[in-house]
C-alpha cells in the first residue's frame, strides 16, 4: 500500500457528462501529481499541486481542471468529456515542493471508461 | 526535455533466473533521477527503486537493482531470481518536476 488513496476505484459515464476524481497524499506530503495513462498516448503529466498551489501544468486539457484543498486533498475535474478521455488517471504524492525528487509513490489510480 | 526509451516490448524469464529490463534517457537537466515502477495486471503502480545522477553507488532494494552507466546514459533495472508475481509491465522513467515515462516493458515470469 502507497499510502496515497484514489477514489473511485473505477467511473463509467457518458460522453459530454462532468466526473470529479479524488486523491488524498502520503501523510506528511504536500506535493499531489497528476497523471493520465492512455493505450495511445502512455503515461502523461498532467498537473502538479505543491500545499495548494499550482506549480505545473503539463498536457492538461481545457476541459481538465485540478485544485489542492487546505487538507491537502486533490481534486481533478473533467468536463464534457469524449470517448477519448477513457484512461486509468494516477495520482501520486510526496513530500518535495520542487520535484518528484527521490519518492514518488502512485495511488492505485482510478479508471475512467466513457461510453 | 527528458526521454526515455525502453526497446524491449516484452521479456521472457524462467522463475529463479535473473532479468535485465533495459533503459536509456536523455536529459538536458545537470542533476537528475531515475526512476522504475511496476504496474501489474491490476493496473496500480507500484515504485520499485530510484538512481540519482551524482549517487556514486547503484541503487539497490532487495531483489531490485539499477545498473546506472551515466556515460552511456542507461539506468537498467536487473531482477535477481525471479518470481512468478514479477510478471508485470515495468516503466523506467525521469524528471524532476515531472515524471517523463518510457513506453514500458512486459516481462513474463514463467514456472
């Protein structure tokens, strides 16, 4: 176990609807990444949060959004979302505000299947 | 900009025998790691080992060790005496405000 927890485990909707994916960090990391994993494009940044602030974007659509709370919890949202947004989405934690330095533990990811 | 290219799409081992997972980078950045994980079936990825470029040594956890050749820019994961639980996908990966992946590698452990 990581210590990083991704809710849901697995989300099927349709094709124009609005999910919001949850993570909560390693106790004691501050840092929450965001990937997604997609059988064409791999495995892809998409955004970092470092105790709620946003310290870089990577492929991210307009469409996807992220925010950190005060609890350090992440949210990442997608709207009108497209067959092609069906991926497994990572988080992942730790404890750097600068970098996935030396540890980079992933949550078990949850995966997005829209129909 | 990082890079990481993994050649070997799929691996085969006997239980017992040793692999070498091969991987090679590119990195503009001075000071840089490197990184393995394992995703298995199940689809969760699980952090194996991590090499940083000015470690004189090479990592080593259990049964997982990096063979870190910085000179020809290669940082291969060998795993010693394989288990049948090995067989998994294995991305090598870089960055440090990000993680840049390679295209993974699926090793196949069989009895």
């Amino acid at each position: 176990d990581s210590g990083v927890t991704q809710t849901p485990k697995h989300l099927i909707t349709a094709t124009g609807q609005r999910v919001t994916l949850r993570c909560s960090p390693r106790s004691g990391d501050l840092s929450v990444y965001w990937y997604q994993q997609s059988l064409d494009q791999g495995l892809q940044f998409l955004i970092h949060y470092y105790n709620g602030e946003e310290r870089a974007k990577g492929n991210i659509l307009e469409r996807f959004s992220a925010q950190q709370f005060p609890d350090l919890h992440s949210e990442l949202n997608l709207s009108s979302l497209e067959l092609g947004d069906s991926a497994l989405y990572f988080c992942a934690s730790s404890v750097h505000s600068t970098g996935m330095n030396t540890e980079a533990f992933f949550g078990q990811g949850t995966r997005l299947t829209v129909v | 900009a990082q890079k990481i290219t993994q050649t070997q799409p799929g691996m085969f081992v006997q239980e017992k025998e040793a692999v070498t997972l091969d991987c090679t980078y590119d990195t503009s950045d001075p000071s840089y790691g490197l990184f393995w994980y394992k995703q298995p079936s199940s689809g969760e990825m699980i952090f194996l080992i991590y090499q940083g470029s000015y470690d004189q040594q090479n990592a080593t956890e259990g049964r997982y060790s990096l063979n870190f050749q910085k000179a020809r820019k290669s940082a291969n994961l060998v795993i010693s005496a394989s288990q049948l639980g090995d067989s998994a996908m294995y991305f090598c990966a870089t960055g440090f405000q990000k993680l840049v992946f390679g295209t993974g590698t699926r090793l196949l452990v069989s009895p």
